[in-house]
C-alpha cells in the first residue's frame, strides 16, 4: 500500500476517532446535566412542600398577604382620570409588588439548607418569573404587569431571558380579594457546570489520555512512515549514483581491454603500457568507491579505533593546502593562518581525508572561477577552522540533512555530479570521533562555509 493512502486512511480514522470522543463527552454531559437536575429539583419540592406545610407565614401564603394588602390601597387606580397620575401609580404599584416579592422570597434558605443535608451543592439563585399581575375591580382585571419579567433577590428585574439556564419548578395562578397574579418559581443553580464538570473528571482523564495516546501512535507512525520513504528515496539515488560511478570504470576497462586485444596494439608497446595504466587507474577507481563505502559501514558499527597522536595542526593545515594547491593550480586560494604552533591529539589519516574531502567538494560544486578562503582561529583549549567558498550554495532545505548518509543535493539530477553522498557523511563522522564539531553555514548562489571546532 501507498505511503500516501495509508496516511490518509491514517488520518481519517484519528479524525473519526475524535469525533466518537467529543461526542462522547457531550452525550456525557447531557446525561449528567438531566440526571444534575432530576436530584436538585427533586430536593427543591421536597423543600417548598416542607415550607408551605410547616411554616405557611414564611412561605407564599405570607407574600400573597402583603400583595393583597398592597393591592388594596391602590384598588380605585382604575378610576383616575388623569393619564399622568394614573401612570405614575401604575409603575408605584409595579415597584412595591417587585419589592415585596424579592423581599418575600422564602425559598433560597431551606434548599440550601436541604441540599447541605445530602451533600450538594448549595450555590443557587432562587426567584420568580411573573407572567402577569392585576388589581381586581368587581369583575374587571386591571393590568399592571404583562410582560414576562425576572425577579432574583437583589437583583433589578429584568425582561424574561428565553435563555435561561435555570429549571422552573411551579406555575402558580393565585386570586386574592384585590389581585390576581401568574407566576413561576425559577432556581438557578450558579456552579451546576463545575458540579457537572467534577463529576465527570474520570471520564474525561479516561478520553484525554486515550485521546493523547492514539494521537502520538499516529505521530510516531507517520513520521516512520515518512523515514521510510526517505531512506527508500535515498536509497533509490545511491543505487542511481552507485550505478554511474561503477559503470564509467568498468566501461573504460572494458574499451581498454578490447584495445589490448587489437593486433595492432599488441605490437605496440607503449599502446600497450598506456591501456595496462587506464585498466590500472580505473581498477584503483573502483578499489576507492567499494573501500569508502566498507569504511562507512564500519563507522558506522564503531570499530575503526582512531590511531592518535600529538600533531601541530597548524603545520599539519599548511601542508595540506600546499598539496591541495599542487593538483588544482587554477584554483584561488586566501589563508589566514597564524604562525605559531596549535598542538592537538588526532588521527593524521583520517583528518586528511575530512580535510580533503571539504576540499573537493568546493571544487566539484564550484561556480566558474573557485575562490577558497581557510581562515584557523586559535584559542587557548580549542581551534576553529574556516573553510568557505563562493560555489553555488547549498538551499536552507538541503543544510538540515546535507550531513546524512547518502544524501545529495542534486536528487534532480543524479548524474551531473559524481560522487555517492558519503563525502560530507564520513566527514561529520571522522570530526565527531575527534570530539568535534561540524557544521556549516550557506547562502544559494553565494557560497558555502564549514566550520570545524577542534580541542586540544
């Protein structure tokens, strides 16, 4: 199967997984939120019952007394001529039955009380919605209050909120001598959510652990699913690369053999010695790709001991960049290196070959005319080596993973460069073995520069 579908298939089935959690959680919460209101409300009237049947002066009975009293004194409004007056009473009265009834609200102590008994929680608002209140006039109901409105203890009453979070527990339609009114009794409880939320901790550990877990399974298979596409494409470009190398030398061979076997070249010595050299040079070539790529391997198991000894690495630089000058003339060179002496522990041959190898790869990356500058800072326990060119660069994309084994820049075109995406690899590898460090820094169509840190 496709790296590609697995990973969507993969990622549709995190999602779906998500999905069943987060409906979970909510069905959860719905079950608990009607479950929350079914003990809370059920303890309510068993309070407003034990209310009304033990102490009826503290209960309505008491707040229908003082709205009948308060609904007496103003029986005639209805016969005011003057509209100004009239209004004026008409929002006197409406304030006196709010007061009365926020004042009388009787309710709030003994659910609290009741709850406290069973270990609930006592925060809660309670109060009234009144539909509509009116003064009795013989057979006439005279309007005072129509709209539905709110009434908390202390609290300014306000319009009816369609919203409510509350549970209305009774509607009462209660007529008096001088008043009839419409109301139900509203509790909200202020922390229901946290109650809700407390009760439902082990499950919602329980879902954001599972959730946690899946998640890194998926991260952690897709990022090996996506290693593994890279090493398969890398290992896809070094066969490419691998190819290109082996089958110049052995193409050259093979002409060069078929030359030797040319009557007239075998009566020509000196054709003879030159095709024995191209065999004998070829042969070397692919002698130094299969022992580089056994070297790797090895580094790779750790079973190469570095053969230390004390070197001035100064010297050992000089000389190295005066055999460097020697095979690529054309190439120019600024050093900045100081003159006296900076001793280190190293392996003299295979920091040669790390020094080389940076080296040669500004040469076979160059653009035009190569311009090298080797600068070596020197401090007092350690030693900074500067190697930078003015090549073609190497992308920000590239830097992360120019150090791998294998790894090439040009993956679009494999064949422009020689060379199996090991140089920088064994590089890094002989550096760290040191007790090093490598890195580099580069800008695309400006250069490159690697740095090498060394101890004492």
């Amino acid at each position: 199967m496709k790296p590609r579908i697995i990973v969507s298939s993969s990622l549709f089935a995190l999602i779906v997984f998500l999905s069943i959690q987060f409906y979970t959680i909510i069905n959860v919460y719905e079950v608990r939120s009607h479950d929350f209101d079914t003990r809370y409300n059920q303890v309510i009237r068993e309070a407003m019952d034990e209310l009304n049947d033990y102490s009826p002066e503290q209960g309505l009975d008491s707040m229908y007394w003082y709205l009948n009293k308060i609904s007496f004194y103003y029986k005639d409004i209805g016969h005011i001529n003057d509209a100004e007056i009239a209004d004026s009473l008409r929002i006197s009265l409406r304030n006196d039955i709010v007061n009365v009834m926020q004042a009388a609200e009787p309710f709030s102590r003994i659910i609290r009380y009741k709850l406290n008994l069973q270990n609930m929680d006592p925060n809660l608002e309670a109060g009234f919605i009144i539909h509509d209140f009116g003064i009795i006039e013989g057979f006439e109901i005279l309007p005072i209050i129509k709209n539905d409105t709110l009434l908390l203890k202390n609290k300014k009453p306000v319009p009816l909120n369609l919203n409510l979070q509350g549970s209305l527990l009774d509607n009462f339609r209660v007529e008096q001598d001088f008043f009839a009114i419409n109301f139900d009794v509203y509790v909200d409880f202020t922390r229901k959510r946290q109650v809700i939320y407390s009760e439902m901790i082990g499950v919602l550990v329980l879902i954001t652990v599972s959730i946690l877990i899946i998640s890194l399974v998926f991260y952690f298979t897709l990022r090996n699913l996506m290693k593994q596409k890279k090493i398969s494409d890398l290992k896809s470009d070094f066969i490419n690369n691998m190819t290109h190398e082996l089958k110049t030398p052995l193409s050259t061979i093979s002409l060069a053999n078929q030359g030797l076997s040319n009557d007239d070249i075998v009566k020509d010595p000196l054709k003879i010695k030159e095709y024995s050299n191209i065999i004998k040079r070829q042969n070397k070539h692919l002698t130094q790709i299969i022992d580089q790529i056994l070297d790797i391997s090895m580094w790779e198991k750790q079973k190469i001991n570095l053969v230390l000894k004390q070197i001035d690495f100064v010297h050992f630089l000089n000389e190295k960049i005066d055999g460097f000058k020697m095979v690529h003339e054309e190439v120019q060179i600024k050093t900045f290196i100081p003159r006296s002496s900076f001793f280190i522990y190293a392996d003299v041959f295979q920091l040669s070959i790390a020094f080389n190898n940076l080296l040669d790869n500004a040469v076979k990356y160059k653009r035009g005319e190569l311009n090298l500058i080797i600068d070596l800072i020197v401090n007092p326990d350690e030693m900074i080596l500067k190697i930078k060119d003015n090549g073609m660069g190497i992308h920000p994309n590239d830097q992360k993973h120019i150090f791998e084994k294998f790894y090439r820049v040009n993956t679009s075109s494999v064949h422009n460069t020689k060379g199996l995406g090991l140089g920088l690899f064994y590089v890094k590898s002989i550096i760290e073995a040191h007790g090093g460090e490598l890195w580099l820094e580069s800008e695309l169509n400006i250069g490159t520069t690697f740095f090498i840190k060394l101890k004492k």
